[in-house]
C-alpha cells in the first residue's frame, strides 16, 4: 500500500464531514492532484521503459509529499507561510527548550504606552436662586380633568 490510498481515503472523509475542512482552496487542489497521480500512475503502466517509469514515480512522490501538505493545510486551517513559523518556533523551543521566559521586544523602538491616571471629576453645583414664575399654582396639564 503506498501513501496515495490513506490520502484518498482522507479526502472521502472531508468530503463526508465538510465541516473538517476550513480552506477549501486548497483541499480541491489536493483533490485535482491526487487525480492528476492517478492518471501518472496509469501512464506509467502504458509505457514499459524504465528511464520513464523511473522519472514518473519520482514525480509521483513529490505530488504526493504536495498533497498531504495541502491535506494537512485545509484541515487546520493554516497558510504555508502559517505552517512554516509554527515549525521554526517549535524547533527553537525543542533547541533551547521551554524554560527561558518569553521576553516581547516592541518592534521599531517603540515605547509601551503610559496608564492614563484617572482625573478626579471636578463638582458643580448649580444656584436655582430665581423665584419661581407667578403662575406655579397651576397644576399640570395633563392632570387636569376633561369636561
């Protein structure tokens, strides 16, 4: 059994819970690729010389190395340049290891910003020294009875 049959088999499964994959791009890309290895693995079989058979399985591999990238990309959700930092970021914590505490450099020189302190609110009191308009005996308008 070579590598092309699980990658299939993976395919059928996306395909049955959609909901696994969350790039479609790049899983209809693996899709056309693994046709595309099927019909080179056809062509090899039609043709007997070996130089031919030779170069179409090397072919072969390296579409198929493609695929299960493009596989593992569409699953998690990952672009490639995504998927090589995480690669590189967990070689350098397996070289270094995990117990050196992480230090954020800001990037460009850039300063953090200061904590604004909270200003006191200044308060005001409002003089309602002005008499009250001759007509305040009067009620509400909307309290008055309708005849």
């Amino acid at each position: 059994m070579d590598l092309t049959t699980p990658l299939i088999a993976f395919l059928f499964v996306c395909l049955i819970f959609p909901k696994l994959v969350r790039n479609r791009p790049q899983f209809y890309s693996s899709f056309g690729l693994l046709v595309l290895i099927l019909l080179l693995g056809i062509v090899g079989r039609m043709f007997p010389n070996d130089k031919f058979v030779y170069f179409l399985s090397v072919i072969i591999e390296v579409l198929r190395l493609v695929v299960f990238i493009l596989l593992v990309l569409c699953a998690g959700g990952l672009s490639l340049h995504e998927l090589s930092g995480e690669v590189f970021r967990s070689f350098e914590v397996m070289r270094r290891g995990d117990t050196e505490k992480t230090v954020i450099i800001p990037l460009g020189g850039q300063k953090p910003k200061a904590r604004e302190e909270p200003q006191e609110s200044v308060r005001q009191t409002i003089d309602t020294s002005t008499p009250p308009p001759p007509d305040s005996s009067s009620t509400i308008p909307l309290d008055e009875t309708r005849e």
